[in-house]
C-alpha cells in the first residue's frame, strides 16, 4: 500500500462530509481532484470504502474503519508537527474552545492578541 497523507486528508474530509464536492470546497481543491485522490486511495483497497447510489455517497462499514484509523493518523502527524515546533521554541498546538451560538463572534474579538502573537496556534470553536 502506498498512500499519501494527502490521500487521508481527502478521504477523511469526503467520509465527514458525506460529499465529494463538499470535501472540494473544504479542502479548496478542485471535485475533480479531490475524485482522482479518492480513487487512487480506495484502488488500493480490494474491499470498497465507498459506493455510489444515485447521485449519493455512501460510506462502507469497512470505509468508517479506515476513516477513524486515518483520523488518528492525521491526528499524530499533527502532534509531530506541534512537537517540532515545541523544540524549536515555538508556541503551537490546537486550541478548543466550547461557546454559545453568540460567543462564536465574540471570542475572536477576545482572541486576536493572543492569536497574532502566537500564529501557530489552530483555534477551534
């Protein structure tokens, strides 16, 4: 098997939006793109992870599997990524923040300083 982190990037943005367009838009590539990724990704599985009814996409049982294992592949690149940044004496990370439909516009008002003195923080609300 011989698949790029940018194959599990698109696949797991088209199994979260359920579309290969939305996943485009998303991810701002083309849906032509984001199709010969996800193509190239699942030839290289004998079992389906998606099929396609209609004009509908349906992820396979087997797809959610490699999804959530691709997620929590994603997710340690990341923290690679932040440990990297760590030793060179760099602030970053993930920063999640629960708030109110309302605070959603609030809190980048609140956060601003903070965000442009540490721009490799990802916020998330």
């Amino acid at each position: 098997m011989n698949y790029t982190l940018h194959q599990l990037q698109v696949f797991t943005r088209v199994v979260q939006t359920k579309s290969i367009t939305k996943a485009a838009q998303q991810l701002f590539l083309t849906q032509p793109a984001v199709s010969i990724q996800l193509k190239n990704f699942q030839d290289q599985f004998e079992i389906p992870l998606t099929e396609v009814l209609g004009r509908q996409l349906y992820v396979t049982q087997f797809g959610n599997e490699i999804a959530q294992i691709a997620e929590e592949i994603l997710q340690q690149v990341e923290m690679i990524n932040y440990k990297t940044e760590a030793y060179k004496g760099i602030l970053s990370g993930r920063l999640k923040i629960a708030v109110v439909s309302t605070g959603k516009y609030v809190m980048p008002y609140f956060l601003s300083g903070f965000l442009k003195k540490y721009p490799e923080i990802d916020l998330t609300m």
